[in-house]
C-alpha cells in the first residue's frame, strides 16, 4: 500500500466521523441557537481546563501501562514511544469502525521504535486483558447493583441486555487470550483453520505464522515468570485512566453551573462516583459500536443516560463539550502524529530506501554493459 493511498483511507475514515458528528451537532443547533448561548452563558473555563487534563490522561496513563508490559519483553522501549502509540491508537481507534484499526496502528509505532512484531503483539494482548478486566469487573458490578436496586436508570431492559452483552463478548474475548497462551497448539490449529485456505499459495508465511505463535508463547511464559508485579501494575493503570476518562464529565457539569446531584435516584455514592458508573456504562456501547468514533450511538446515549443531569438548555452544550474533550482531543493529539508519522518517517524512509535501492540497481546496470562493450 502506497503513503498517498493510506493517507486517503485514513482522510476518508476521518471524513465521515466528522461529518456524521458535524451533522447531528448542526441539526440540533440548527434549531437550539438561543439555547446553545443560554447554555454557555455562565461558563467556568477553568473547569474546561481540569476536564482536558483528565481527558489526555487516558493517553499519559494508558501509554504508562504499555511501557510496564513492553519493557519486559523489550527493555529498550522508551516512556515516550509507548505514549505516543497509545495516543495514535485513540486516533485510529476513533476514526475506524468498531475500533478496528486501533492495535495495527500501535503496533506500527512500537514496531517502527525498533520491537519486534511478535513482542509488540504479546505486549498488545496483556493490554487486552487488562481492558477487559476493567470492563468485566465494572460489568459485573453494575449488573449486581441493577439487580439490588443499587442503580436505576430508564431503559432498565434495555440496560440489563447491554450489560449482558458486555459480559458475554468481553468474557469470551479474554478465554480466547487465556485459551492462546496456555495452549499454543490449540491457537495453531484455529490459525491453520482460518488461514490455511487464503494462504494456501504462500505456505513460507502461514508457517512464519504459525512459528510466531511459539514466540508469543515464550513470551507469556516470560511474563509469568519475571512480569507479575507489571501486569499487577498495568491493571491498577488501567483502572486509573478509566476513572480519569469517565471524571470528564463530571468537570463538565461544573464548567456549565450544572448541579452535580442528580433529579432523580440514579445509584449510591457521591455525584461524581455516580456520573463515573453512569460513564462506565455508556462505555459499553461505545466499544461495540460499529460506526467510526461510535458516531450517532455516543451522542444519543449520552443524552440518555445523563439525563437525571443534563436537561434543557444545557442538553446541546454538555453534548458539544463531552464529544470534544472525552474523544476528539486526544485524538486530535495522535492524529497529529499519525499525519506527522506518515508524511516525514517512517514511509519517507521506506520510500528513500527505495529510490537508493532502485538508484544502485541502475548504476550497476549500466556498469555492466559498458564492461560489455
């Protein structure tokens, strides 16, 4: 794939999530204007301020927990690479559906730093777990307070399916890990399953394949033997930067005027525990959302769930506020890299290695037929 053909995929993939975003934005300003500067009329800018700085701390934090699981493996990889990988991946993650390219893009980064694939990939799949740890265990804890009338919001059915749902997918996600690194022939045989045929002309890179399973095996093995207490370290992270992304909404709340106590019961705890479950179950939706940047299904969910907050006037403004600073800041931070990255690295110097290569080829061409003559 050329530089110019990636950079318009990821343009295109942008593209929409803007304008998807725009459109619903400008539909409801459309005919909210008044209400829009009703709504910003008593804004606290400082409170913006504390509410951005918990937003990239998901980057700061979630970079953190990269640089803990990869130095096991790698002890070269640098704090600055790890965090930069973790904001590129927040961009890809929120401009491809369902998050889909948000792993490749990291892994590019750590990759192009100089890991290797197989330990940038092992590296990713901890991180996987230590995400689905966090969604499993806020899962299961919001599911027991709906079940003991700990936490109630409308939509209780709905709720309850998306919760379950939530549980299902993540728990399989992480049996398919475990069931990976405990036992290598069994992932083997699924590779060979589903890649046999489409590689069947290309036996050589079924079988790098296959032999990459044994390294990502030795791997997990490594961690279990000298990586415990930086798995430990990466779940506590991961719990961190969760919280710091979900708190982004309560500083919002402030920055408006709007009172931090719900209108009505929503579950126990002080306002801003509450706005983080609240958070944490928006969250669900958010990950299995199909479209890019889960455009259309964060924005009427909010709208739904943070309704016992948000009401009137402040309904539009809270909705502009939380899109920009709980999604679109930091990806605008790795965006910035990802463009940087492509426009001046690593393509560059593929695309210069090329032009030496083909130069030399040339050179010796003509060296040769005028040994000829």
């Amino acid at each position: 794939m050329t530089r110019s053909r990636l950079l318009r995929g990821l343009r295109i993939f942008v593209g929409i999530t803007l304008v998807t975003f725009g459109y619903l934005i400008y539909s409801a300003i459309a005919s909210k204007q008044a209400d829009l500067a009703l709504g910003l009329r008593d804004l606290k800018p400082g409170w913006l301020v504390v509410a951005a700085i918990f937003a990239l701390q998901e980057g700061i934090w979630g970079g953190t927990r990269l640089f803990l699981l990869g130095r096991v493996l790698w002890p070269e990889i640098k704090l600055r690479t790890a965090i930069s990988s973790e904001f590129v991946l927040m961009f890809a993650a929120g401009v491809t559906p369902a998050q889909a390219g948000s792993v490749p893009a990291q892994v590019a980064v750590l990759m192009h730093s100089g890991m290797r694939f197989v330990h940038a990939a092992t590296a990713e799949l901890l991180v996987a777990t230590c995400t689905i740890v966090f969604f499993l265990g806020s899962a299961l804890t919001i599911l027991v307070m709906q079940q003991t009338g700990a936490m109630e919001l409308a939509g209780g059915s709905k709720l309850h399916a998306l919760v379950g749902l939530s549980v299902v997918v993540f728990g399989l996600a992480l049996t398919a890990i475990v069931l990976a690194a405990l036992s290598p022939g069994f992932l083997k045989k699924v590779i060979a399953l589903v890649l046999g045929r489409p590689l069947r002309r290309w036996p050589n890179l079924l079988q790098r394949i296959l032999l990459t399973v044994d390294d990502f095996h030795a791997g997990i093995r490594l961690y279990a033997q000298r990586g415990k207490l930086a798995y430990l370290g990466a779940v506590a992270l991961t719990f961190g930067f969760f919280c710091s992304r979900f708190a982004v909404a309560y500083f919002i709340l402030l920055a408006l005027g709007i009172p931090t106590e719900p209108t009505s019961f929503v579950t126990i705890g002080p306002p801003i525990v509450q706005i983080v479950l609240v958070q944490a179950l928006l969250n669900f939706a958010l990950y299995l959302s199909p479209t890019p940047g889960a455009s259309g299904i964060a924005e009427a969910g909010s709208t739904w769930l943070m309704a016992p907050w948000v009401q009137g006037v402040f309904a539009l403004p809270y909705l502009v506020l939380w899109r920009f600073l709980a999604l679109f800041l930091s990806m605008i931070v790795g965006g910035v890299y990802v463009f940087r990255f492509l426009g001046t690295t690593a393509l560059e110097a593929e695309i210069n290695k090329g032009d030496t290569m083909r130069a030399a080829l040339q050179s010796r061409d003509s060296g040769t037929r005028q040994a000829q003559d």
